[in-house]
C-alpha cells in the first residue's frame, strides 16, 4: 500500500496536467508506514522530463534532481521509495516502455492517465523482482 495525503497527491495530479501535451515525471520520497508493507509518501519532487525520446510517450528523471534529493534525505528516515509519470491519452497502466525501464525492483510507479486536459485516473505500481512484470499497489489517499 502506497500512502500519500491529498495535498502531495493533487501535486502530481496539477504536474501531469501542466506538462500536455508531454509527460511529467518526478521522485516520490518517503518512508515505512505503520501498516505491514505500507509506505507513506513525504515528498513529492518535480522534475524536468530529459527523455530524449518523444516526451509525448517516454520520461526520464533529471539525474541532477535525483542526486539532490538524495543529499537532500541523508541524516533522515526517508528515502526514494518512487517516481511518477503521466500518459496524456492514455491508462494509468504502465505502457511496454515503461516495463523496458523498470531497472529497479524497489521502486513504486505512480501513474497519472490524462484525458481531455484533465487528470482521469492515478494508480501505484510495483515491479516483479525479475522484471517480468508490474503488480497493482493499492493507492491510499489520506486526507
Ligand atoms: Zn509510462
């Protein structure tokens, strides 16, 4: 289960709207919950979508951001636990792309579907530990 409050979860909502017709994409910090398997989302940090490719259909995370954070989180209990990135037209699913770039087995996806300019769907995501495939995480809104 993936935690996160309303005020961080509306902010990768507004990021996934603002960036149409392209993808945004950020890191998600954070650290365990009180519940078995629970992580709860402390940090929701934008990044500047460097893909190279169509950024209509692919993100990647400015390294840069991601080294800041991580000297941002050194001395505290949170960590890195995930990033997020849109599909403007298309699922909250993750696309064979995004299965092609799951190296890391720890990470949660969060996925925001864009359709009509409006944020539709946001679902969470794991990877299998030999990165055959993803499985849902349940997505919990605190408020
Ligand atoms: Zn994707």
């Amino acid at each position: 289960m993936l935690t996160i409050s309303g005020d961080l979860l509306d902010r990768i909502i507004r990021a996934a709207e603002d960036a149409l017709p392209h993808e945004c994409c950020g890191l998600l910090a954070g650290r365990a919950g009180a519940a078995p398997g629970e992580t709860v989302v402390t940090r929701v940090v934008p990044s500047a979508n460097v893909s190279e490719a169509k950024r209509e259909d692919s993100f990647e995370v400015d390294p840069q951001v991601r080294f800041d954070l991580m000297r941002a989180l050194e001395g505290t209990d949170e960590r890195i636990v995930g990033h997020y990135h849109s599909h403007p037209g298309g699922p909250a699913e993750p696309s064979t792309t995004d299965l092609k770039m799951a190296y890391e087995t720890d990470l949660i996806w969060v996925i925001v579907s864009v359709k009509d300019g409006r944020a539709a769907d946001v679902r969470a995501h794991g990877v299998a530990d030999d990165r055959s495939a993803f499985h849902p995480i349940v997505l919990n809104r605190a408020d």
